[in-house]
C-alpha cells in the first residue's frame, strides 16, 4: 500500500474544521487573496456549532448601555478564575461587537429590541444581559449564515474529508494527510499555513452534549507535531444537560433557561443556588430570592442571581445536592421556568428547548420542571497560541475556537464561545494568509512520511486483533466519566493513567470488518488516537495543577493555590513521552489590572 | 429491556438488501441509538450520518417504515411492540453506502443562489434598525436544517431525474423567500426563481411541508408567495388561479 499514488492538493491556506471558527478563517483567508481550502469530517453546516443555543456574547450595549469591552473583559477573566491569556480576553472583549453586526451584514437575523436593534439576553456570569441571539438556536443562524456567505467566495470545500496527521517539513507545518469518508482514499494537502479550527474533545467522556466530531482531532494534530497545549486539565461540565430517558443522557439544555428566568431546585423545592455562593463572587450575587428575581428586570438595585454563578460553580453544587440525596428521581435536580414565565413566553423564548422536551422526554416545560445533571461540554484548554495571531508553537500552524487555549482560563462563561469563534477565526484566517503570502514556494513532503501514516491507518484491516472499537471507545469513556470528571484526586487521576495505558495498548489491537468505502469503525478506531491522546494530556495536567480552581476541581486539594494562578500547565510531546511542566502566565499590563481592583 | 427487530438497508450503488439485527431497546431510545447499538455490537461498518442527536443538525434522515423521518427524533415508543421496523436511505438521492446517500445535488444549488446583499447601514455606528415583527417570518425560514427530507419527498425531484437541473426544490424556495423577504436585502430574484429554480413545476402538493421537522410552513408561507412575486412579472396559471381561491396574501 505504500506506493499508493496519492491524490494531492496544493494550497496556501488550509483550514481543518467548518464550525464558526473555521468557516470565518476561510471567508477571512481567501478575502486576503490566497488559495484557501476548507477540510470537515462532516457535510458542510453540520459542525457542532450548529448546536450552540444560547447566544454570543458581545457588548453592544443595546440593552444596557453601561456595557463596555472592559466590563466584558473583566467578566471573562472573573470567570475563567484569571487563568486566561489576558490579551487574548481583551481582543475577544474589545472585537466581539463588530464580529456581531458583521454578522448581521452577512444577513444572520437575530431577535430585536423593541426600537429594533439587536435584542441581548442575560446569561452566566455576564453583568449586563450581553447575549445576541436567536431564541435558542444561535448557533444555527450563525453557521448558516457564514456558510451562505462563504459558499461565493471561492473557497474549495472537502466534505467528509478527515485528517489524521498533519505534515511537517523541517520545523514547520506545512499540509495535512488524510482520507475520504465516502471511499477511504487517502488525500494530501500542502499548504503554506494551516488552521486547526477543529472544535473540542467530549466524545472521550460518557455523558456528554458533544457530536461524534468532538474526538480531540485537532489537539492530538498539534500535539503529535510538537506544539504546546495549554490548560488541558479545565475540561467544562455544563450544569444543566438532560438526564431522562438514558438515551438522551448529556444533551443540553441552554443557560437561556436561567438567563430568561428559570431557577434550580432540589427534591425538597428548594433554590438552593443560594447556598452555593463561593466568597470569590459573593459581593456581585443576591442573597435572597426577592434579590435574585428582581435582577432581571433591574440591574442596579439587585445582585446577579445565584442560578447565574459560572457554569463551574453551579455543575459543582448540582453534584453535591445529589450527593447530598436531595436530586431528583432520576439523578439530577429540577430546572423549573414553568412556575416561574408563562407559556407562552416559554415558547416563543425557548423553542427548542420547548420541542426537545415534549419529542424525548414526554415533558413539557411549560408545566413541569425539567431534571437536569452536568455534561461534558467545553475544553477550555487546546493549543497554546500567541494572542494576536494565533500561531502555535510550531511554524505555520495557526489555531482558533475550541481547539485554542489561553481564551476562557479556568472556565468559560455562556456566550463567550461564539464570539470566540469568530473574533479568533478572523485572526487566524488573516495572520495564516499572511504568513503563507511571506512564505517561499512549494516544498517537499517526504514520502516516506506518507507512507507510514498510511500504513498505520490501515493497521486495524490487516492485523489479526481482536478488540472492537465500539468496546474500546465505551470502557474510554467510562474510565474518563469516572476517575477524570468534575471531581478529581490523586489516587483516581493516577489510576486513569493506568486504564489510559491498557487503553492504549488495546487501541493497537482493534481490528474492523469491512473495506475502506464510508466505514464508521474504521473512522472510530483512528478517532481513538485522537481521544486516547487528549484524554491523557487531561489527566497528566489534571495531576500536575494541585489545587482547585474554575473546572478543576481536586477534592484533595480544595482551595486556590496562588502559586498555581501564575501558572499554565504545559503538555508537549518530547520524542515518544508526554511531558508536562509548569510555565509563567503572560503578565497583564497595570492598566488592565487596575479594572480589577476598582471593582472591589 | 425488550428486545426490537429492525430491517436496515445496507448496500451501495450497486445494490443491496434488507439485513435483519435484533438488538435491546430500553426505554426513551430512538431509532438512532438503536442504529448506534447495531453498529456497536453487529456491524461496525454500518455507514449513517449523525452529529447532534438532538433534531438540531439535521445530518440523520432516513425512511422509516416508509416515512422520511430525522432517526435521531424518531421514538422507539411510536411503533407497537414487537412490530419490526424498517430503516431505509432516502429514496431521492443516490446511494453511497447503507444509510449514506449523495446529497451534493443541494450544496450544488446552493451556490447558484446569489448571495445576501444588504442595503447601508441604518446608523452611524454601522448597524440596522428591524422591528421583530417584520423579521418573524423570515425568521420561521431560517430555522431550516438543511435535513433535505423535503427535497426527498418532492415528486418533481424525486420522479424527474431530467428535471433537477431547472428545479431548486422546497429547501431552495424557503431560502429564496427568505432573500426576497429579508428587510435589509436588497437583490431582486424574481427571474431566477422561475427560470433557474423553477417554481412553475410546483403544484403545491405540500408534501415538503408535511415532513419538515422545523414545521417551517414550506408551501404556504414560502413557495405561495413566491409564485405571487413571479406573477407580478410573469403569467403563471396555477397561481392566477391560487390568487382567486386564496385571495392575495
Ligand atoms: S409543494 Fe411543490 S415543492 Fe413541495 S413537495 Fe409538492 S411539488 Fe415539491
Ligand atoms: S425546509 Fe424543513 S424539511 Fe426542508 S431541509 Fe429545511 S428543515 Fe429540512
Ligand atoms: S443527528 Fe442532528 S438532526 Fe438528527
């Protein structure tokens, strides 16, 4: 099979992933003037931000005036437990607005205020109500509308495409090597610059709100090229993902349930968010429930409600309610908006959280309250870039969205991600067509190179193994559900390393039935690469930050270790071993910082 | 935990056959996981298309006992216990393998439609003045899937191989009123709409609208208008005589 002629592309720019963040680094790229190609696994418009509910986060300012950037800038980094790269919340903050009205520029309709502008709903940890959307389908009307307007800007798209390794000439990147869906032929891409926008890693956890998409592809590209991930170990449980019936386990239910009103209960009725205020944000939040319920309507007189607590700090008192045994019948707690807004706002606010209920769990939100436990959502962590450009650690390797690192340190805020997707994607797209422009021509790809990865793709028809992939994907989310999920300790982190091993070592002897032509346990069993790789990061980082702090949360070392808020945990690959360190976090400037203490 | 049998469809363009599995089916589980289990335990190679599982990504159509249905929406508890349900591919696009057909033919039209062009900003900071009401139903549009079960079902798509080329479909007449009835757009399509997109070979059998899982009112609230634009610039018969039924919109 190694003298297979492969077929080979050759372009400036390579984007791999077509969600929010990959489809605005295409458009951006090829409005640079350069040859730009765009890589999914899906068909176009399928990327998981389809599924984004909730809103982008953007102060525009339409609701309430007082909104700037830097009250953003200051809630981003307040929620992220002030781990993130702050220069990169400061673009995001500052840039966040013209990404959102150039979306409307694109034709993307979001819900209007009353004198017509762009309507902003209350969300997690955001001060002002800040999130543009549309009822609770944003995500689709933002895909949608940067595929309707990429379609006509002479972007090549491969659909069903799938990368498996990214190429390397010397030190720098320099194109990506991987297969059809549809007939199992293998494809080149050389390319000056290449953009990872591959969105994140939750299919290696059992309860999960993420797409089969979601295996770490892009992590594991950049890790097996040498470039650093950052911040591995903050892996975001969403609180509020369904839990009845078993089969819908983990698909979630917007944060817009709580920014429109609704509130959290236990099985004894009680809001018992207020017992779960931590002190880090005890002088921003409502103490009683008049506080709390008069917030909505009037910002200054009342304190954020509790239900409103980042998304960490509500998945963590879910957990302990449970514990606690006061959870609902089927092992979570109650989300009720139905006592609390008419049905007919309901609908109108929450459609297809509306739909979703009625459909799977014969229950209609309207008149009874919904169960709901955490799911795996959100990587904050991925690959360490430099703020302005996105470039990676390696040459010619660029990366935004999820798959970035730096943006959202300890934990992400609700909203923050499809601003994130589209203020980096547009960096990324312009800084990698700049790089490609200052690059010299073609370059060599070493066939050897081709060769071997070929072989190992192709390992799983041939060996004589006797592992199903399917088995081996459940017992790795099982092991991750388990002993690296919301609450950690040494003793489970190091056992996952273990299993992780044995996991590893079984990965090698799957074996598939079939040939080549649209195989999804040939996919899963190279899917597995991925997630093995980027569930060991997490739990190698997971070990090395020994306190808790945003999502990581160590029941053997519960409190905030100053000495770790200066600090990313850094995974890279050095020969064939996973090496993890500690390094310095980018300093804020005074200016900045002084945002901070005001507020105090 | 009952057990189900299901009959899938498995081949490719040159042919196949029903294979029978029989796999546990517990409560709450919907035509999907039950094609995931038989995947998992029987066929690792079964080709289908899901990303969301949720109604939301519109990746997962198939016939189900006959009906053109989103899998991942689609109930085991709707069908009487023991029945044994029949999963197909859609009927309207070629096969690539089992459950996985070539829906290229719409990304196709799709780039034929020319783009969103909007009128000058309303204010000085660049941005647009709407009422709500009068982006409601362009709104109901835009809620469109892309599961392309309209497409399906569509007789002239589906019985007129020849004709696709003259003929967008009711996915491309929901986007194309939502140009024409976008307030910040400011191209005219009307032309194209008949001539490329072909909305004469419509005759409004609503069977587009029956299965679109958004219940986005294809016929009614799209393709009806459309044919009254065309109209304004064009004679069309059926819709002169829709206009005297109906009474214009
Ligand atoms: S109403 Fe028109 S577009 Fe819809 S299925 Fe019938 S013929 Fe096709
Ligand atoms: S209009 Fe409805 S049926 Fe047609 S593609 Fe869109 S969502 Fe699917
Ligand atoms: S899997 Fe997304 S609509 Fe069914």
């Amino acid at each position: 099979m190694a003298d297979e002629k492969y077929e080979t592309h050759e372009y400036d720019v390579i984007v791999i992933g077509a969600g929010g963040a990959g489809l605005r680094a295409a458009i951006e790229a090829s409005a640079q003037g350069v040859r730009t190609a765009l890589i999914c696994k899906s068909l176009l418009g399928k990327a998981h931000t389809v599924m984004a509910e909730g809103g982008i986060a953007a102060a525009l300012g339409n609701v309430y005036p007082e909104d700037n950037w830097q009250v953003h800038f200051r809630d981003t980094m307040r929620g992220g437990k002030m781990l993130n790269n702050w220069r990169m919340a400061q673009l995001h903050a500052q840039e966040a607005p013209a990404r959102v009205v150039e979306l409307e520029a694109w034709g993307a309709l979001f819900d209007r205020t009353k004198d017509g502008r762009i309507l902003q709903r209350d969300f997690g940890g955001h001060r002002y109500a800040r999130l543009a959307h549309v009822g609770d389908r944003t995500g689709l009307e933002m895909i949608r509308t940067l595929q309707q307007h990429a379609v006509h800007k002479g972007i090549d798209v491969f659909m069903e495409c799938t990368i498996v390794r990214l190429l390397k000439e010397g030190e720098r990147a320099c194109g990506a090597f991987g297969y059809w869906r549809e007939t199992g032929r293998f494809v080149v891409f050389k390319a000056k610059a290449v953009v990872l926008a591959t969105g994140g890693i939750g299919k290696a956890w059992k309860i999960t709100s993420n797409s089969w998409e979601y295996t770490g592809d892009g992590h594991a590209l950049a890790y097996g090229v040498g470039a650093d991930l950052i911040d591995m170990e903050f892996v975001q449980f969403h609180p509020t993902g369904m839990v009845w019936p078993p089969s819908v386990r983990g698909i979630l239910v917007t944060e817009g349930v709580r920014g429109d009103g609704g509130t959290l209960k236990n099985a004894l009725g009680e809001r018992f968010m207020f017992n779960y205020i931590p002190e880090f944000f005890r002088a921003e939040t409502a103490e009683t429930e008049a506080e709390a319920d008069g917030w909505y309507t009037d910002k200054k007189k009342n304190r954020r409600t509790p239900d409103l607590l980042p998304r960490d700090e509500v998945a963590r008192a879910i957990v302990a309610e449970i514990k606690a045994g006061r959870g609902s019948p089927h092992g979570g707690v109650f989300l009720d908006i139905a006592s609390r807004r008419d049905p007919e706002t309901i609908k109108r606010r929450l459609p297809s959280m509306y739909h979703q209920f009625k459909e799977l769990a014969d229950v209609d939100i309207t008149k009874q309250p919904m169960e709901v436990g955490p799911t795996c959502h959100y990587a904050m962590g991925g690959v360490r870039v430099d703020a302005d450009t996105t470039a990676a650690t390696v040459p010619g390797l660029f990366a935004a969205g999820e798959v970035a690192g730096g943006m959202h340190g300890a934990n992400r805020l609700g909203g923050n991600s499809l601003s994130d997707l589209v203020v980096f994607g547009r960096r990324a797209g312009l800084y990698a067509a700049e790089y490609a422009k200052r690059s010299p021509g073609s370059f060599t790809v070493d066939a050897g190179q081709l060769g071997a990865i070929a072989r190992e793709c192709l390992e799983p028809f041939e060996r004589g193994g006797d592992e199903n992939p399917y088995t081996v994907h459940r017992d790795l989310q099982e092991c991750m559900q388990i002993l690296v999920g919301i609450i950690r300790n040494e003793g489970e982190l190091k056992k996952a390393l273990e299993e992780l091993a044995v996991l590893r070592e079984r990965q090698g002897r799957v074996r598939v039935a079939g040939n080549r032509q649209y195989n999804p346990g040939w996919h899963l069993a190279m899917d597995l690469h991925s997630m093995l790789t980027v569930s060991e990061a997490v739990a190698r980082a997971a070990l090395e930050r020994k306190e808790s702090r945003g999502a990581h949360t160590r029941e053997d070392y519960p409190r905030m270790d100053p000495t770790f808020g200066k600090v990313n945990v850094v995974v890279r690959r050095v020969g064939d071993a996973m090496s993890v360190s500690q390094e310095p976090l980018p300093q804020m400037p005074d200016d900045l910082r002084r945002l901070f203490e005001e507020s105090k | 935990m009952a057990d189900v049998t299901v009959r899938v469809w498995r081949g490719n363009a040159q042919g196949g056959a029903f294979h029978e599995y029989r796999v546990p089916v517990e409560e709450g589980m919907v035509v999907l996981d039950v094609l995931h289990r038989i995947q998992a335990i029987h066929a690792n190679d079964l080709a289908l298309r899901w990303n969301c599982k949720a109604g939301k990504c519109g990746s997962c159509g198939a016939e189900v006992n006959g009906h053109p249905r989103l899998t991942c929406m689609t109930r085991m508890n709707i069908f009487t216990p023991g029945e044994t349900i029949t999963v197909a591919p859609m009927k309207t696009f070629p096969i690539i393998k089992d459950l996985v057909t070539d829906v290229s033919f719409n990304f196709q039209v799709a780039k034929k439609i020319p783009a969103f062009q909007s009128r000058p900003p309303d204010a000085p900071d660049g941005s647009w003045r709407m009422m709500q009401e009068d982006i409601d139903r362009v709104q109901e549009f835009r809620k469109c899937i892309e599961c392309f079960l309209c497409q399906n079902v569509c007789h002239v798509i589906r019985d007129h191989e020849g004709k696709k080329q003259h003929f967008a479909g009711p996915r491309f007449f929901v986007r194309l009123a939502e140009l024409e009835m976008h307030p910040l757009d400011t191209g005219t399509r009307t032309g194209l709409v008949k001539e490329f997109a072909g909305i004469g070979l419509c005759n409004i059998t609503k069977c587009c609208t029956e299965v679109c899982p958004e219940h986005i009112r294809i016929t009614d609230n799209a393709i009806i208008p459309l044919k009254e634009r065309v109209v304004d610039e064009h004679y069309d018969p059926v819709v002169w005589l829709l206009r005297k039924v109906l009474g214009k919109r």
